[in-house]
C-alpha cells in the first residue's frame, strides 16, 4: 500500500474496468478503485481432460461419501 510519503508516476491517466493488465509479471484486472482480480487462467491439455472425466465417477463417490461423515 502506499502511504502519504510515497512517490509515484502516473503513466496512464485512465483504466478501463476489466481491462487486463500485467505488472510485475502478475497478469490481473481491476474490479474497481479498490480491488483487483486475478487474471491467470488454468489450461488443461485434452489428455488431461480425459482423465479427469474417466475418473470423475471415483471422485463423485468419494465426495458424496465425505459429505454423509460431515452429516
């Protein structure tokens, strides 16, 4: 955060909202004056996918079984 005492640069005098921005190799969007939201994404090949999709069976019995030892 800043403070009071800090200098800083103004390099562009307007940003869109959304508009995506990368600094310090951090890729994000602002969300409003305040916040900003992260902007990378998760990219998973076709083989993976596959995988994931076979074996979403297991993964539905298995959090179906975590959730009854909750209730």
């Amino acid at each position: 955060m800043l403070s009071k005492n800090d200098d800083f640069e103004v390099i562009v005098p307007k940003v869109r909202y959304r508009q995506l921005i990368l600094d310090n190799n951090q890729l994000f969007t602002l969300g409003s004056d305040t916040y900003k939201y992260n902007a990378r994404q998760l990219v998973l090949s076709n083989e993976v996918l596959a995988v994931i999709n076979r074996d979403k069976s297991f993964i539905d019995k298995n959090y179906q079984r975590k959730l009854k030892i909750r209730h």
